[in-house]
C-alpha cells in the first residue's frame, strides 16, 4: 500500500464543517473539509473532537494511529491530522462514504448478506486483524458498527480506544500443561484434553469459578494437581498507563460490547489475541441471520448465553457455519450439504486454547474451506466489493452555504467546545430512559439484575460553551438584572405577528360530536377521582395526616383545563380542594419545596445518583399549577409555584456555586420533563430574572445543540424526554425573541415529520426515536407513545401561531384525529392506552401496557391522555393579535366560540364524515355583537381536498384552493351563514423508509382519517393491475348494509353461543362483547341472492372482516368453512327456514334436507336422518340477531387479487385487530 501522506498539524479556523456524523462515548464526529489543501485534491475527511476529560483513550487511540500511518494496511485507517487546546483534543481519519455494516446489512433483504459477500467482508475483517495483531494489537471492540465501508467499497476499522498491545510471544504454547508451578494456587488449565471446565450454572455463590453456578459445582482442576480456589486461566497483571501488557500476563480488562464479548472476559478469565477471532464468529453469524447467536432478555441472560449456548443454525450454509461453530467437515460439491461434526477448531469455541486462530493466528482461518478460492494478497485488485457508495460529497450533509454564517459560527464553536457530547445525552445504559423498563426495574425483587444494570450506570459530560453567549458564567447577582435585560433588548425581536388561541372558557365542543363525546367521557372520569388520594402521597411527605390510599399521575393541568372547557362546579371545587391541600403540604415542609417524594431525590439527582426523574414530577406540578393561575384563575397556584421555583434556583445555584455549571449540564442527562418551559411562562408572569435564569440553565444544551447544527441525530434518543425540551426552547424564543430557538424548534419539527413519523402522525418505537427512514423496522405493539403525541401537537401548535403555515395545521389534525382520539377505550371513563400498537395484526389490548385501568395505572400517559381531552378546543381557532381583527379556523369540529375581540358569536356544525358521501360539509352561522364592526374569517382548506372545493357566504359562492385559507371580510351581522363543502380524497402515504424492499409498504388515508384493515396480520393487499385509480379497488361501504349486519346465536345450558369463525374455522363461541376481537368473527352480513328482493329467503353469510368470501358448508356431515366467492358459489347459498318460535334454520341449496347444525361446538352440514326429530331440531335451530359489531360511518372494502379488507377508522377501534401498513404492488 502507497504510503499515507505525514500527519498534519491542524487548525479549526482552516476546516469547513459540512455535517454531524455521529456521536459516540468519547465525543463527536464531523465531516469536514481542509479550507488551505489543494482544491483539486480536496477531500473530505472525518474528525473526532473529544474533550481531555477522557483524553487517556483519545491519546491511546492517536497512537495506534500514527502507528499504523507508520504501516499502513488498505483495511485500517490513519492519521490524517491532530490538534489539541486546553480543553479539547481533535484527530482526523479518512472519510468513509459507505457508513458501516450495520446500516448496510439493514438495507438487505431481510436485514441479511448473501454468503458471497459474507465472504468479501469476512475475509478484508479478517486481513485487518491480522495486520493489527502482527503489531501487537489485540482490538477487542469488533462489531458491525465499528467495520466502515470506504469509498473503494472495500472495508475498513475503526474506533480504536479499546484496543491495547500485548507482546507477541516467540514460543509456541503448549496445550497440555498448566500455567504456573505446583505451589501456585491460583493457578489452572490453559489447554489440557483432559481438562474439563464446569458448565455449570445457577449459583447464588459465584466463586471465581469457569462456571457460572450450581449449588453442587466443584472447583475447576489440573489433572495432577490438588484443587484450586480460583479459575481464572492464568494470573493477571493490569496494564499500566502505557498501554501494553507481556503477553502471558493477559489482559484482565472487561471492556466491549455485551453481545460481542468473548467467554473469557466474561468470566474474567484474562484474554489475548483469540478474543477477536471470536468477534469474527459472532459478527459472521449476524451477518448470517441478522442477530447476534447469544442475545438475551438481558445483560444477565445475554452472558449466560455466552458461557454455556451454542449457536442455533437454519440456513443451509455449511462451510461458513463450520467456520463458525459446530466443528463440522462439509462435501462441496453437488451434494451440498452433506456435513458430519469434527473436532476441528471454531471461530465460537469458548475454550480460548481451542478456538479457530488461537495456534497460527489469521492464517489458520485463512485455510479453512470456507475462503477456499480466496486470493489473499490481491483482494483489492480482483474482487469488486458489492457495494461502491457515492462519492457526491457536496450532498451528503449540510454545507457552509446551507447552514449560513450564524450557523457556521456555532458550528465551529462546537469544534472547539464540544457541546454535543453524545448519543448518550441520557442515562447508560440507554434503556435506563425508558420510563417502562424503569418501572420494572423499580418492581423487581431480582437484586442480582437490578446490581448488573446500574454497574455500568454513568452519565457521559455535556457542555454548554456553545452557548455561552447567551448563559451566565457565574452564579445571578442582584446587580446582573439589568444587564441581562439589556442583552435580551439587544437580541433581534420576535417577528411578531403570532396568532393567539382563544381562551378554552370562550370556546364549546358540540356534545354529540366524537370530540365533544371524548371530552365527556374525560370529564366523568375525573369528577372519579378522590381529593384526599390525589394528595396522599404529598401529605406522607411533609408529614402531615393521611387518609385512604394514594393515586399518582398529574392532574392539575387537566381539571383546570376542563373546568375552562366545561364550566363543571363540581370539578372547580374538587381542584380547588386540591390545590388548598397541596398548599398545607407546602407550608408545613417550608422551604418552598413541594412533591410527592421528599427532597433527597435531588440530592442524587445532584450527585449524579441513581434516581428516577424527579424533576419530571415537578415540572408536573409546577405545569399544574401554573395552569391553576392562568386557566382557573386560582391566585393561591401562583405564590406556591413561585415558592416552589425560588427553592430549586437556590438549589441549582449550589450546585454551580459548590461544583461547576458543567456539573449541572451533567446532571439534565436525567430526564427534567419541561422545566425550561414552565420557567420561561412563570418569567412571563412574575417577571423575575431569577425564573428566566432557572430557565435557561434547563435548555439541554448537548440535545438542543445538534438541532443548532440541522443535523437529523435524534435517533436513539428517548422522545418523550427531549421533545419538551423542545418546546421549553420554542417558550424562550417567544420570551426573548433570540431566533436560534426558533430554528431550533422549525428545523425539529421538519426532521420529526420527514424521517420519523408514522402515518398516525406519531412518533417512537418502544419510547425512542429509531434511525431516520427506517420506520418499516418498528412497527410493533410499543409504537408512538401516547406522551409523545401531546407534546408533539405543542411543538406544531407553536411553529403554526409563529408562521401561519398550512403543514403544521394539517399535521395537528392527522395526529389529532388518529393518535389522541385513538387512546381512549370508547365512551368507557378511565380506560387509555400508553403505547398505540402498529404492528400487523396488533390490537389496543395486547402488547406490553395494553389498556390502562381507572385508578391503577396512572402513567405519564394517563397524566398526558387527561389533559389532550380536556382541552379539545384549544387548537380550533386563533386570532391575530392587533387591530387587525382576523380569526383562523383551523380545525373543522362541530363547536361555538364567543370571539370577544372580533365581536362575534360563530356556531360552527360539521355534518360527520361518511365513506359512501366523500365530502365534508361544514355550517358556519355568524352572529354579530357589535353592529358595523369589521373583521376576516380565514379558513384553512386542508391539502387532502380537491380543486372542486366549494364555499358560500350567504349564497355568494367561492372557490377555495386547497393548502390556502379561504379569507371573508365584512361588517358582520347576524345569521350570516357560510357553508364549505369540501370533497374528500383516498390516497397512499408510504412509510417512511428509504429502503427499496419496503417501497411497497403504505397506509391508506380517507382525507385526515387513516384507515386501518381488520386483520390478525395479513399485510398483502395486492389490486388488480387493470385498476389505476384508488376508487376502482377501495369501495365505500353503503349506509344500507349495516341493517345487514346478522349475529347468529343458540342459547346452551350456562351461556349464549354465536356462530364465529377463527381460522378458517366456524365453531360456536361464546356470546362476545362488542368492540372484542371475537365480536368481528361473529358478525356477519346478509347478503341476498336476489338482490331486487330483500324477502328473498335465499341467502349467503359474508363474514364482517372478510368481506368477499362467505360461509360455505363441504358436503354432507363435513364441516363449514369460509370460501371465496368465485370458487364456492354454489356450497355458500342457504335459504332461511323459520320456525314458529322466533328461530331460525340454514338450509343448505345445494343439499337439499342438510342445515347448518351445532354439534358439540363443532359447525357442521348435518341432514335429517338417523336422529330424533328433538334433537336434530335442537341442533339445527338459531337465532338471528342484530350484529356485534358494527360497520363505522367511514368505512370501505379494499379489493385485492387475494383477498379483500375491511378498512375502518383507527379512532373508531378498541380491541380489534388491526393492520395499518400495506404491501400494495399496484
């Protein structure tokens, strides 16, 4: 290989930032240019930027560098540059367009690599290897992620921090001795035949032993020797700060990734090279099935695996699985497959002095049958890689052009100050951030888990340099106050211009609307709910006396909100009681301080202990009452979260005064809800500096500074934690008018709604925010968490108020309507959903939380879910501030408002959506207060209507242009009525993932509503290709056919039996509930032969979630089944035969005497003969009722070529299975 040009001395004024490339323990990555190279030879090349606090691991990783810049290798990196400051270290390697096998393999079909290029990549990996251990290099972090693909397509290592030197030895290793002399105690095996390790497992007491348990285990032996205390192969010396250990005295070290780890450095047997060859196993076989062989339920299970599984195979590869585990001697040839099991070494072997590579190093795996036809020394001359990336730099990210100059300045601000630290700008280990997985924990008696989880428990440092221009370098004094006032004057104002929501008291939800329905139901639940345990937890706190049992959840915010939207006294009194008890907490705790747990959770909080967000929980309360003030008018509310906030900026001011500010950036990698933006709206109340300060030092800075940078970097990082952060950051824009917050909030919004955003109009898989376009990977029962979509709604609430745009209005409506109307559990008060499954198949009441209870389950979500339904009418209409006098109607939903300013009464009542009318019809009647007053009605006209959209006032007609507002001014007067009727359209939406193999996966929408299948999975929605326009093959369902809906039933000795079909099979079950599951399968419709003759007594049964097929019997004494139509026409016809007591008898047409008879719960075409007349009447006599289940207003029939669905509203379900992808190949 052409030697590398020398390692430059770099200097961050000469680099050109072009984006973020990702982040990682030790720091950021950026792709940069070098403003003073050679503009023809310019290239851009990545640089790490860390800061000295984990400079030992930088450093190491500079010198393996400049090592190999020193013997290069075509499959390892080099130094390209280094620069260092006094409080940062910077290094530079090529850049590697490819990304890493990681992301590569899922861009695969199945997620998986042909054998062929499993071969490519193993055999450049394994080249690699060899190179670094001929230095002395043992890596020991090998894992897809750290393998990246050059621009060539051949591959490349990196990330070598954890790697170190071990002496190569010069004597060959014997594997029949034992290491040590006869005295030495601590001594074992490193290789005997006779040497047998225990295997062992389920000891309590773990005794330094190879095994990892049984009550019963011995100490492992040496053949010859008495037995020993210990099981560690050999003795251990750690590495000193030089980074090199004799090899003989293996490394000790337990560093990797959990999944890649070997067995000895599992059970800290001390290690060498051989550990990665087995990372090679293990990243072979992932290559192979797309998972790890050993993943387990957790780190526990995961380890356990390790030491005592061997890995399971299904694909018939068998020289690659020989190389990997099984020891198997393989036929090539045409009779592939005809494989026995050897005693030859594999790359998965747990016994070190056994495994694959471990006597003559890379070139025992370099002959093994696997990579025979291999050229090892000219891998990168014959062979083209499968996979050549793009060399269009320009557009890999953000350019200096398109971020501007002020965003240029923060770039290079985060080069030298490194504000975004990480991806683990939350708690390690990562799932620690999810609120589920915590409550387990928390109701765990499994101390064994709980210890292993918290032993790798930190918090990686941010920094908030950055933004130093804006945030004090000391503690507030009394005499900064002006200063920082004339600061913020000094800061460009707001655009101004924002729009204003109307007081929820001023606006009212018609009752019979379905939003007006899920206010009730909201309202009924909370005139549920106790004072006294509201407030239980809180009186245990501050000592005072208890009574009953305590609840959680936050409520506050919500009563307030529903009394504005209700006007409930019941409810007033019932928050005021609260809100009066909380204050006597407070008093009798005095010091300001008010929660449900006592003030020692933030002493861990500050010391960066393990403790589960209490500042969520205050940033509830002091929401509450904040709300208590401003909704309900509730003056108490204010001086007690003006206490609360005066005792936590007396305690964040220790922390900064006793530590450093640093110290507390550190401490936000807890989750803090929305503490910026509860501060920032007490500042607007109070106007004391100190609540703006307290605000500001909750702005994450290592969260909000890669939405600074526009980088799409927000995977892996708990929603539900940062989006209020978020909206904490819209709140300062709106304080300060500093428009970096605004960007921040704009550019969030964007990358939300491109790359992460289920056709729902939520976001997160299982809490968290997966890689961007890649959603087909997350469809599961644990998708959009319920919170996520509150806050969400605030985010493009807010961008809509600032810029009046159309998107962020259409996206309030399609997450209104199809994730918030979604978690409730019909009109039943209490029942709400954490996550809303969007798994194929998947329902509301399975999964992990299915449906929540009344008074057991308050989760975040409940807290969340209680206020989105009590504040329905926020988002319905805003006005413009000013003179101007324009109202904005921005979500059609049967209502009235009292607009004060505007003068004006508006009625509005929207006729409700239906499938077989595709227009939304909506009746404004106006009335005037004021006689010759002059304002504008704008009225959004939604992007899914059509260029036939109608509008009238007073019988003038208009023709409004969908994605604008339709504008009216005039001196308004009474009964003025104005009438839009706006057409109603299908389409497809594709999920949002960028692969080719999911292009076909996309959901169906009926204008804002999402229409889900009823199916237990099948996903294969395939039209006729002869039909080009979505109407030919999604058929509206008439109106007249749920007068069609039948249930057929029997009555038995204890219950009443229905006819239901499971699987293609019809048996009777018992009488379900409607909305169930089963309520689908024991619905049918009647569907008449003679369809000029509704008396017609020839009919067929078409089930309710089949539409198209129908029951059919198979001949006499057979059983029923369902059947299509076109094959089975003349077995589904029965005539209705009735009896003289309200039943009724199937007799099969094609059969004459045979009816559909009940034998035993088995559905069968039973004849009349060789039975009792009683009997056999018995059997064969039903009763038909009205159906189950029901067809929704909106409802259609997709046609496909094997089957049809049945689509429904999302919102209209509650425990019938669903699917809302498709994979439509039209």
């Amino acid at each position: 290989m052409e030697a590398p040009p020398p390692p430059e001395n770099l200097h961050f004024d000469n680099l050109r930032p072009i984006k973020v490339l990702g982040n990682g323990a030790m720091g950021t990555v950026f792709l940069v240019h070098n403003l003073i190279s050679d503009p023809s030879a310019r290239s851009p090349f990545a640089l790490k930027v860390s800061r000295l606090h984990s400079d030992h691991r930088a450093r190491w990783e500079i010198t393996v560098l400049r090592r190999l810049h020193l013997n290069p290798h075509p499959f390892l990196p080099f130094l390209i540059g280094s620069s260092e400051t006094n409080e940062f270290i910077a290094w530079a390697i090529p850049f590697c367009p490819g990304r890493d096998l990681n992301i590569l393999r899922h861009r695969q079909p199945d997620n998986v690599f042909s054998v062929s290029v499993i071969r490519f990549y193993l055999a450049e990996i394994v080249c690699a290897l060899e190179h670094l251990h001929s230095m002395g290099i043992v890596f020991r972090d090998l894992k897809p992620e750290n393998v990246l693909v050059q621009e060539t397509g051949h591959v490349t290592l990196t990330d070598f921090d954890l790697s170190r030197t071990l002496t190569i030895s010069t004597k060959k290793h014997e594997r029949h001795t034992c290491a040590g002399s006869k005295k030495y105690e601590q001594r074992t095996c490193i290789g005997s035949k006779k040497y047998e390790p225990c295997t062992c497992a389920g000891s309590k007491k773990y005794d330094q032993r190879t095994c990892i348990g049984s009550k019963k285990c011995e100490p492992c032996t040496c053949i010859g020797s008495k037995k020993i205390n210990s099981a560690r192969v050999l003795s251990v010396t750690r590495a000193t700060d030089t980074n090199s250990a004799v090899y003989g005295e293996r490394s000790n070290s337990f560093v990797g990734t959990e999944e890649y780890l070997s067995p000895e450095m599992v059970r800290g047997d001390g290690h060498e090279f051989s550990v990665d060859w087995w990372a090679v196993g293990i990243l072979a076989y992932e290559m192979l099935y797309g998972t790890t062989p050993f993943r387990g339920k957790n780190r526990k299970d995961t380890f356990a695996r390790i030491l005592t599984m061997e890995p399971k195979f299904t694909r018939k590869t068998t020289t690659l699985t020989s190389l990997i585990s099984k020891g198997m001697s393989c036929q090539v040839g045409p009779r592939h497959g005809n494989c026995r099991y050897t005693g030859r070494p594999k790359l998965l072997e747990k016994e070190p002095t056994r495994r694959l590579g471990y006597e003559k190093g890379a070139r025992e795996i370099k002959e093994h049958e696997f990579f025979r036809g291999v050229r090892w020394n000219m891998l990168t001359e014959v062979v083209r890689p499968p996979f050549i990336p793009s060399r269009d730099y320009d557009n890999v990210g953000l350019t200096v052009e398109t971020i501007g100059v002020e965003m240029l300045a923060i770039v290079l601000m985060v080069l030298l100050h490194d504000c975004v630290m990480g991806k683990e700008c939350t708690n390690i280990p990562t799932q620690l951030s999810s609120h589920t997985f915590r409550y387990n924990l928390l109701n765990s008696n499994n101390k064994t888990w709980i210890s292993e989880v918290y032993s790798h428990h930190h918090l990686t440092p941010t920094d908030d340099s950055a933004w130093a221009g804006l945030l004090p370098r000391r503690s507030l004094k009394q005499e900064d106050e002006f200063s920082w006032r004339m600061m913020y004057k000094n800061i460009k104002n707001p655009d101004g211009g924002f729009l204003n929501e109307l007081p929820l008291s001023d606006v009212r939800l018609d009752p019979d609307s379905v939003h007006g329905q899920a206010q009730q139901t909201n309202l009924e639940y909370l005139l549920m709910l106790d004072v006294d345990r509201l407030v239980y937890s809180f009186r245990i706190t501050s000592g005072l006396p208890t009574i009953g049992m305590a609840y959680g959840g936050h409520y506050l915010s919500a009563s307030a909100q529903m009394w504005a939207s209700t006007g409930n006294s019941t409810l007033e009194n019932q928050m005021t009681a609260v809100v009066s008890a909380l204050a006597a907490c407070q008093d009798r705790i005095g010091t300001g301080y008010l929660s449900a747990f006592p003030p020692e959770f933030f002493d861990r909080f500050e010391a960066i202990k393990r403790v589960w967000a209490p500042y969520y929980t205050i940033h509830k309360i002091m929401a509450g009452l904040v709300d208590q003030y401003i909704v309900a008018g509730n003056s108490q509310a204010l001086k007690m979260v003006t206490r609360m906030a005066d005792y936590f900026c007396r305690r964040v001011q220790n922390v900064i005064t006793r530590y450093t500010i640093e110290r507390h950036w550190l401490s936000l990698n807890e989750e803090t809800g929305g503490m910026n933006d509860v501060l920032y709206r007490l500042y607007t109340i109070t106007g004391d500096i100190k609540h703006l300060w307290l605000a500001h030092l909750f702005d994450k800075p290592c969260f909000l500074g890669l939405l600074a940078l526009k980088a799409d970097d927000i995977s892996g990082y708990h929603a539900n934690s940062h989006i209020p952060i978020v909206i904490g950051a819209q709140r300062r824009y709106e304080v300060t008018g500093d428009p970096l917050y605004k960007e921040i909030g704009t550019f969030f919004m964007d990358i939300v709604n491109a790359s992460h955003m289920y056709s729902t109009g939520g976001t997160s898989f299982r809490e968290f925010w997966s890689e961007p376009k890649r959603l087909a990977s997350t469809l599961h029962t644990e998708n959009e968490e319920s919170c996520t979509t509150y806050n969400m709604l605030k985010v493009s609430r807010n961008l809509f108020r600032w810029t009046k745009e159309m998107a962020y209005a259409d996206y309030y409506e399609r997450a209104l309507t199809n994730s918030v109307l979604s978690i409730q559990r019909g009109k039943e008060p209490g029942i709400m959903i954490y996550m809303l499954p969007l798994a194929p198949g998947s329902s509301k009441a399975t999964g992990f939380h299915k449906w929540g209870s009344k008074f057991n389950d308050f989760w975040c979500c409940y807290g969340t879910g209680i206020e989105s339904f009590s504040k329905m009418g926020d988002s319905i209409y805003f006005e413009e501030a000013g003179n101007s006098h324009a109202l904005y109607i921005i979500q059609y939903i049967s209502s009235s408002v009292d607009w004060k300013s505007g003068q004006v009464f508006l009625a509005q009542k929207v006729k409700p959506a239906v499938s077989w009318d595709p227009h939304l019809r909506v009746t404004m009647i106006i009335s005037s207060k004021k006689q010759g007053a002059s304002s504008t009605l704008k009225f959004r006209i939604p992007f899914w209507t059509t260029s036939d959209a109608k509008a009238s006032l007073n019988g003038q007609a208009f023709s409004p242009t969908p994605g604008t507002f339709l504008s009216l001014s005039k001196q308004w007067s009474s009964n003025d009525l104005i009438n839009l009727d706006l057409p109603i359209t299908l389409r497809m939406e594709a999920i949002q993932d960028d692969r080719p193999e999911y292009a076909s996966i996309h959901a169906i929408l009926y204008g804002p509503y999402l229409l889900v299948g009823l199916t237990d999975g099948d996903i294969d929605l395939r039209p006729d290709h002869s039909l080009t326009s979505l109407t030919d093959w999604i058929i509206p369902v008439p109106a007249e056919f749920n007068s069609q809906l039948i249930s057929v039933s029997q009555e038995s000795i204890s219950s009443t039996l229905v006819l239901s079909h499971t699987a293609n099979s019809i048996t009777m079950q018992k009488l379900p509930e409607p909305g169930s599951n089963s309520s689908v399968f024991a619905t049918f419709r009647l569907v008449f032969t003679d369809q000029n003759n509704m008396n017609s007594q020839a009919v067929m049964l078409e089930p309710f979630s089949l539409p198209g097929s129908f029951l059919v019997h198979q001949g006499r004494e057979q059983r029923l089944a369902i059947g299509s139509y076109s094959i089975t026409w003349n077995n589904s016809v029965f005539y209705i035969v009735t009896g003289g007591d309200g039943t009724v008898r199937l007799e099969a047409q094609s059969e004459e005497g045979c009816f559909v008879s009940n034998a035993g719960g088995v559905v069968k075409l039973e004849c009349d003969y060789g039975r009792s007349d009683d009997e056999f009447l018995k059997a064969t006599s039903f009763v038909m009722r009205d159906g189950i289940s029901r067809y929704d207003p909106i409802s259609f029939v997709a046609k496909g070529l094997r089957r049809d669905f049945l689509l429904q509203p999302l919102f209209s379900l509650r425990d019938e299975h669903y699917t809302v992808y498709f994979n439509i190949n039209q």
